[in-house]
C-alpha cells in the first residue's frame, strides 16, 4: 500500500469510528482497485454513510418520543406504536420499539407498543392514531407499502377518524 492510500484510509478510520469494528474490510475493499476513481468513489460513498450507533440511537429516540407527546400531542390513550414486521417477519423496527418503549412519560404503558404491524392495525379504534416506527428508510416503497395495508384494513373494518404517522431514525 502507497503512502497516500495510507493516509486516506487513516484518515476514513480516524473520521469514522465505525469502521474500526471490521478493520481488514476496508483495507480489502480499497485493494480490490487500482483506479483512482474506484478509490475516490470508495471514499466518497463512506463519507455519505449515515451510521447509527448506540450514541445516535438514544438521542433519536429521545427526540421521537418528545416529538409524539410534546409536538405531536398524542395520548396514550388512543396511540399505539408498531414495528412495521410482522411477528413472522422480525427486523431492526421491533428493536428501535423496544429502545423508544422507556423515553416516554409514565403515561404510556405496555399495551401503547406492538412489535407486530397486522396485531396493532387490528387493536385500533375509531378516533385513534397509529404509529408505524421503521429502523431504516431506503427507497420507501416498504414504508408505502406498509402504510397501503393499514389504510386498506381501516377502511375495510370501516374505521373512522384514524390517523397514521411514521417515524424513523435513519
């Protein structure tokens, strides 16, 4: 390895922590080129990279969580927050339900989250609000997908007044 493809690999290393947890990954994918543009493009898409560590994940359910009850002013008492798998299904959004769960005031109880979209979309009432929590948003045609089928199952248990919000860290 040069020295200057050294430095620009200390310097990704030094600038993103993350990196540090597979060390050899980055150093195997920079050797799988020789071309200068290749490289840049390597160092470019890292330097795009949005990562969500331990850090960014309390803050962000913090602020999810105060965003619900202080911006949004939603109740308890008619709001229920779900992962967007189904139980067969698990992925990253039962985790972050999970995480979200104690950032909330001692108003909101257990019956408040589901890590199942299909149970909550059929524990809802009229006059209720349901928050579909998603880990990661990429294209968004899941998220669309998801919020397809809620509307479909309110309007085929003739639901009236239901709100549908979603949130996302990343």
């Amino acid at each position: 390895i040069g020295e200057d493809d050294f430095v620009k690999l200390a310097n990704l290393h030094k600038d993103f922590e993350w990196l540090t947890d597979e060390p050899n990954a980055l150093f195997e994918l920079w050797g799988l080129t020789e071309k200068t543009e290749c490289k840049e493009l390597i160092e470019h898409l890292i330097r795009s990279f949005f990562y969500v560590d331990g850090t960014v994940l309390k803050r962000s359910s913090i602020d999810l969580a105060a965003r619900i009850e202080e911006v949004w002013k939603l109740e308890p008492s008619n709001t229920y927050l779900t992962a967007t798998c189904d139980e067969s299904a698990p992925d990253g959004s039962q985790s972050l339900v999970q995480t979200l769960k104690n950032k909330f005031s001692c108003d909101w109880k257990e019956v408040n989250f589901y890590n199942s979209l299909p149970v909550a979309t059929y524990k809802i009432k009229d006059d209720f609000n349901l928050i579909l929590v998603d880990d990661f948003i990429g294209t968004g045609n899941t998220i669309k997908r998801k919020v397809e089928y809620v509307r479909k199952v309110i309007s085929q248990r003739e639901l009236k007044n239901v709100s549908v919000f979603v949130i996302t860290i990343a």
